[in-house]
C-alpha cells in the first residue's frame, strides 16, 4: 500500500469540516489531521511534518493569512514550500485573492466551490501572480513648479500626467478616466470647484485629492462635503503627499470591497463582526509585507514584483520589468552567480522543484546586499513554467556572522588569530608532519618582566604594549609563517616547512627586535625583552599537546638561564629546575584537591526582569597553607599535568553536598572543565551524589564553556543526555567565543546561554559589542533558550541589557563572589521605578 500523504484540515466550523474532511478521505490518499483553531494548527505543526494544508481564512482568533506566511517563514517541520490551500467561509473577492497572491497560498476558493477540491489536491496548483503597473494619476496646477515637485515625488509610484486649466484637465480626464485626481481649488478659467462637480457628475466614485492653501481650507472643507475624497496643504511635504495619494489608489479597492460585503451582509447578518475582522487583518497584512515578491517567466526575466523589491534595489519599474533576474546579481561574486543561474536551470527542467539560496544582489547606489531567496517552480494554465520567488533581506545577519567569526578566530587586542585557532593550526601541522609532509617549527614567546609595566602604568598602557610588540614580531615573518596571541603576554610562531636552524635564526631575530623597542610612559622609558622556547614538528611526537609541551619546557629553560634567550628543547630539559618547580606547583595542587581543602564561593544569577536572584554560580577556590589561590593560578598547571579531573570530582561532591546542607540556596550552576564530558566516571558521582544527599536533580545546573563543548561533541551529547535522565539542567558558558557553535547549538540541549564577558564589559563605549550581544540573545530566544550575561559591573550596562531583553545577569555590580554564610545574605538590588 502507498504511503499517505499527511495533510491538515484547519476549520473551526464543525460542519464545513466534516464536510471538506469527507472529501478528502474519499480520495485515499491523505492521512487527515484535524484541528479547530491557529493555536491547535501551530501545535501540529511544529511536531508533525505536514505535507499539504487547507485552512479557512479566520481560524478561531488568528487567520489563515498569517498561518501561510509563518509556513513559508520555515520555522516548522514541515517544508517551507508545502501546499496551502485555503477554503474560505467568508468571502471577499477582491481582498482575499490579492492577499492570497501576496503570501504565496497555492489555491484560494471559496466554501461553496469545495467540490473542486480533489482536482485541487491532485494538481497542487499554485495560483498566478497578476501583473501590477502604475496608477493613472492626473494633475490638474497652474503653476508649474508645484507640478514639477508632484511628478518627482510621485513618480516612481504613478503615471503621471499634467493639466494647467480646469477646462484642459477636465477633458484629459474624460479622455483617460485617471484613477486619482490631484486638483488645486484656486485654477484660472473654471474653478477647482466647478471641475469637481463635472468629474463627479461623470463618475460618482472618482477619487479625487483637493490641493489647498492654509487661507482656502474652509472651501477644502467644502469640497469634501461634495465628494473629494480628501485635500493636502500647499507647501506639503513628500511624505504626506505619498501618503493620500496610495491612500486614493486604493479607493476603488476600498469601494468594490465594502460593496461585495454590503450583499453578504444583507443576507448574512450575523456574519457581520466576522467579516470586518477579516476585512481589518488582510489590510494590515497587505500594508505591512517587507518580503520582496518576484515572479519570473519562461526567458528568466522579471513580469511580476512587488513594492518591497524595488525598495530594496532602489531601481524604477523601467529598470525592473522584464529584466534577467541574474542581472541583479553581484557578477564579481562568480560562484554564486552561477548556482543561482544553475538553480533557475533546474527549475525550469523540473530537476528540482523549490530551493532555499544566500546570495548578494547589486543594489543601484551600488552597493552589496545578502538576500535569502525561496524559489519554487510552478505550472501556467497553458503548461508552462514560471519561478516565484520571495527575498528577504538578511545583511544585518550576515554582517554580524563575519563578525562572530572574526572575533571566534582572533584576539581582540592585538587581531592575532588566537588560542583557539592556534590549537587547530597545531594540529593540522602534527598530522603533516606524521605523514612525512614536514618539518616545522614552533616558537613559544614570553615576554620578560611584561608585569612591571603592567603594574606601574596600568593594563590600558600595557595594552598599547602588546599590541605594538605584536606588530613588530610579525613585521619579521613570512605570509605562510602564523603569529597568535595565546595568553596575556605569550606568543607563538608556526613557521612552516623550516629547519631547526632556521627556526633559530628566526627567534633570534624576534628577540633582537623585541629588544630594541622603546616604549616610554610619564618621563619614564622601558625597555622589553623576551624569551622564546623553539621546538621542532617533525614527526616524532605524539600529539599536538606534546609538541606544545615541548616548547613550553624549552621556554622555562631560556628563563631559567636568564631571559632575552632562545632555547631549542631537547630530552635533557626535562630536568630543568624551572620544571621541577612547575611539577612541585601540582603537586601541592594534588594535595590540596585530595585533602578536600576546596572552598566554594558563591556569586548570585538575578532575573533582570524583576531582580530577583534566580540561582548562584559555585565559584571554586582552593586553601593552600592558608591563603586562597584562585582558578587562574592554578586551573592551568592542573589541565598542563591532565590531573583536571580530581577537582571536577571534588567540587561536584563538595556543591551536592552544600545544597543539602543549606536549604536556602535553592538553585546553583557548577563549572565543569573541557576533560569532564570526556571522564566516564563523572556521571556515575554525580547520580552517587544525589541519592547520597538526596538533593532534587533541578537544583543543579551543570556549566561548559563554549569551546571545550565542541572538543568532543559527541561525548559532551552523552553526558548531557546522562545529566538530563538526572534530571539536571545545562548550560552554555562563555557563548560567542566559538563561532562555530552556531551551527551546533540547537542540537546542545542546552535550556541557558550565557553571554562571554569579554562582549558585555565594553558595552557602553562599543556598538559592535552591543550588536553582537542583541544578536546572541536573539539566537537563544529563536531556540527557546534563556541568555544570561556575565561580567556586569555597572547600572548603565545593566540597563543596557535590560532593554536588549537579556534574561539574567551576573557581575560585581550585582555582587561579588561570597562565601556561603553572607552570600544567602545578600540582599536584591533595587527595582528601578518605572
């Protein structure tokens, strides 16, 4: 047996219903879905893949309209281009089949016509988009500088033709029957008045506008009283004049329409509030569509667009109408050229039916414009084909996504690509190299005594420091030779395809130039230097990490020897006394992990809406010989040692632990590290931990950041679906730093985003980091996920965040980090008054 095509039936009249769902199952191929109103369709619609639609126009408190344009939106399961058939209850001709054109309905009838329905349904007609051209609009003005300001305002919009007399302009008229009239009141020869009374004695509902001076306006009044359809005042101003004028163009629509309802009111009263909801929701839809419409025929060329289209371009219908759509597209850009033209091929072959493509447009001032383009083929009553297609401008996104993916690959002081993408350089070199494709090098770069500057003239000078010894640095290398930024004052060289004494030669070099600058600051001049540890990619080592360990161990054997150094590594340095000191470092880190010397320190999560705290972030610290040491000190030399695991263990234990022991903290978020999702043992502590304390799962949320979630992404999916058979939540920290997240975020199953730091700090003094902390926000929102931000140190910035519509916040200006005992007494900030 075939398979069944799953279709939906919206109606919320039970008996119309019954009777379009009886025609359908007659046919034997659809397998129906019933609802009664938008709300239950929408519900199905994001569970269920439907493949064809039939709704009525007003669906129980929403309309089929704007069911259609949220299908073609494509934000439910089924696909963007599903049949929508739409069979209406209450009809209005002239309204309903423009509106049906508008938003891409394939057929539109009306309940009376629903025997049509199994052809209908057989053939998936999509119904023709009738041209559209300029509306006939007469100015009758004596003086000639008015028409000459009427014709270029209106000009792109109307055909405009020009009288100077009453008598003149009442023959044209009569000769043309324009659809408006623009008419000064004050004409030589008869009078505004008298042309009015003729035009009106020959047509009745002629739209005509009265122009008039402020010292006239009781005879506009007047004019109106006999039937003008409206006036404007002389100066005017473009827009208002535009503004009566579309107004006017719509008049006969307005008249037919009002007339069409008047007959099915007087046989269908009770209908009457029905059908003005009706006639009030297609206008608003008609009058706010932003989506530019095009409608290509058999030769490629434009015979159908809307008004949002030549918005977009800025060209004229002259420059529009029957021009090769491939015209407007950007010709540098030759690839997308060519998909776009091989797209249209298929279409019109039927190779393909609809397709989804991002490519730029030429705009007439020309500039680049990113569209998102839908096209679908569709069959003329005479068999041949035609493409739709609907554009929506999507710059702003784009713009926003290079950016992300700048900032996602590259320091934002010094513009090096950074550690992120340094690690993937790493890594692709070690793999050249294992299969003989080598050597390389590189070179760890330390600064020497950077901290003095730092602390005696503060970070804002040292900034200008590292930014100035970046340029430098790189001033001596090759294109294919990479500088990145990978801690506060370290860098690294990848110098491809080098010897070891060329890779010397070079750091050589690098430490000369380093050493030479002066940097000069209050009378007082300093003087850097830097030491650089060398190691050779060349096969030998295992991993990217060992390499990278390598020339870390080199780099304390030239500090170790005195700075201003270059050191090759070689197996001696293992003993180095820089080393041992680092090995004895970890080992009282072990030791402090193992005797459970772990403070925890909480810093509470407020809901911006009403500034309340939500939940608090477990903070870990560790006591050593009686003074805290915190993450930054000692983070890093456990994960260099892979002993991270230890203090995932501990301070899970040690925050399930807390929660039972003070009730009043309801709710907490605990960080793991990037080795946890990889731990196999984790899980298992976790559940241990929960029965042990019996502590409800929902208090835990479960924090990673953003980069170490994509070091493993299937292993970070298991233990996220191990943690949410739990019953504990997940969240994604230090989100915006890894573009490529975007790509796999609505697989994460995470329920909250938190914002980087780094992009809400700087807020009040850069738009870009506003832009980019909206579009993040949107993002969560669109994945029905909360946004939290982080590092808010200041009411302004607070506020800032508040407008954007973020969730929550977190930062010094809220509260610090406190132990448990004063951090249950923090009070809430207060509610700002509104």
């Amino acid at each position: 047996m075939s398979r069944l095509i799953k279709l939906l039936l919206v109606n919320s009249h039970a008996e119309h219903r019954e009777s379009i769902a009886k025609l359908v199952l007659e046919t034997e191929v659809f397998q129906l879905v019933e609802v009664q109103t938008g709300e239950q369709a929408i519900n199905v619609l994001r569970e269920q893949r439907i493949e064809c639609i039939i709704t009525d126009i007003d669906i129980d408190g929403f309309d089929g309209w704007r069911l259609a344009r949220m299908v073609r939106a494509g934000i439910f399961q089924c696909d963007a281009q599903v049949p929508i058939i739409i069979i209406a209850s209450t009809w209005c001709e002239h309204i309903a089949e423009t509106t049906a054109r508008e938003f891409t309905v394939n057929r539109l009838l009306s309940f009376e016509e629903k025997h049509k329905l199994p052809s209908i349904l057989a053939d998936a007609l999509s119904s023709k988009i009738e041209h559209s051209s300029k509306v006939p609009l007469l100015v009758i003005e004596d003086n000639e500088e008015i028409q000459e300001i009427v014709s270029r305002i209106l000009g792109n919009r109307f055909e405009i033709e020009l009288a100077s007399n009453g008598e003149d302009g009442f023959k044209l008229w009569l000769e043309k029957r324009h659809q408006i009239v623009l008419l000064d009141v004050m004409l030589p020869g008869i009078s505004g008045e008298e042309v009015l009374t003729k035009i009106l004695n020959e047509s009745a509902s002629q739209a005509v506008i009265i122009m008039t001076a402020h010292g006239t306006m009781e005879m506009a009044e007047k004019l109106i009283i006999q039937g003008a359809a409206d006036f404007i005042t002389k100066p005017f101003r473009a827009e208002p004049l535009r503004r009566v004028c579309e107004i006017a163009s719509r008049r006969e629509d307005f008249m037919i329409s009002n007339k069409q309802f008047a007959d099915k009111v007087k046989s269908l009263r009770e209908k009457e509030l029905e059908y003005k909801k009706i006639s009030e929701a297609h206008q608003q839809l008609l009058d706010s569509m932003t989506t530019a419409v095009l409608e290509l025929n058999e030769l490629g060329k434009i015979h159908f667009y809307n008004k949002a289209w030549a918005e977009l371009t800025g060209y004229t219908e002259s420059e529009i109408e029957n021009k090769d759509f491939l015209h407007f597209i950007c010709p540098e850009f030759e690839q997308e050229h060519n998909l776009v033209e091989d797209t249209i091929k298929d279409l019109f072959n039927n190779t393909i039916s609809q397709c989804t493509l991002e490519f730029k447009i030429k705009h007439k001032k020309n500039l680049d414009i990113w569209m998102e383009a839908r096209l679908s083929a569709a069959k003329q009553n005479d068999g041949s084909t035609f493409i739709t297609l609907t554009l929506d401008d999507i710059t702003k996104r784009k713009t926003i996504e290079t950016k992300l993916e700048h900032l996602a690959l590259h320091d934002t002081l010094t513009n090096l690509h950074n550690r992120y993408y340094f690690d993937t350089e790493l890594s692709r070199l070690t793999h050249l190299s294992n299969r003989g494709e080598g050597p390389h090098a590189l070179l760890y770069i330390d600064l020497d005594h950077f901290k003095i500057i730092n602390d005696s003239q503060g970070h804002h000078q040292g900034d200008i420091v590292l930014k100035e010894v970046s340029k430098t640095i790189k001033s001596r290398l090759r294109k294919s030779d990479l500088l990145c930024r990978i801690g506060g004052d370290e860098f690294a060289v990848l110098v491809t395809f080098t010897s070891l004494t060329q890779a010397k030669e070079l750091a050589d070099e690098i430490c000369e130039v380093v050493k030479l600058g002066h940097y000069q600051f209050d009378g007082q001049v300093y003087k850097l230097s830097c030491s650089i540890g060398v190691t050779s990619i060349n096969g030998e080592a295992e991993s990217a990490h060992e390499y990278l360990k390598q020339s870390d161990i080199a780099l304390y054997v030239a500090k170790h020897k005195g700075r201003d150094l270059v050191h090759i590594y070689s197996d001696t340095d293992k003993d180095s006394e820089k080393l041992r000191d680092t090995i004895e470092w970890i080992h009282e880190l072990q030791q402090a992990i193992a005797n459970d010397n772990i403070v925890l320190h909480f810093q509470p999560v407020m809901k911006i809406k009403d500034y309340s705290f939500a939940y608090f972030e477990a903070l870990v610290r560790l006591n050593i010989n009686g003074e805290l040491v915190y993450p930054n000190s000692f983070i890093p030399a456990l994960e260099r040692a892979e002993d991270i695991k230890l203090l995932d263990h501990q301070v899970v234990a040690k925050s399930i632990s807390m929660l039972a022991e003070y009730p009043d903290l309801k709710r907490i978020a605990i960080n793991l590290s990037a080795h946890a999702f990889s731990d196999e043992k984790l899980s298992p502590l976790i559940s241990q931990k929960i029965q042990q304390y019996q502590v409800d799962p929902k208090r835990i949320i479960f924090e990673l950041t953003e980069s170490a979630s994509l070091t493993n992404l299937s292993a970070t999916m298991r233990m996220i679906k191990e943690l949410n058979q739990l019953g504990c939540g997940f969240s994604i920290d230090d989100f915006g730093t890894g573009f490529s997240t975007f790509s796999y975020l609505k697989q994460l199953p995470a329920k909250s985003v938190k914002i980087d730091g780094s992009f809400v700090q700087d807020m009040k003094s850069d738009p870009i980091d506003v832009a980019l902390v909206r579009a993040i926000k949107d993002i969560a929102q669109s994945l029905g996920k909360v946004s939290v931000a982080e590092f808010v140190e200041d009411r302004e910035t607070l506020e800032m965040l508040a407008e954007i519509g973020v969730d929550y916040a977190q930062g010094y200006y809220i509260a610090k980090p406190q132990p448990i005992e004063t951090a249950l007494k923090l009070k809430c900030l207060p509610k700002p008054k509104t």
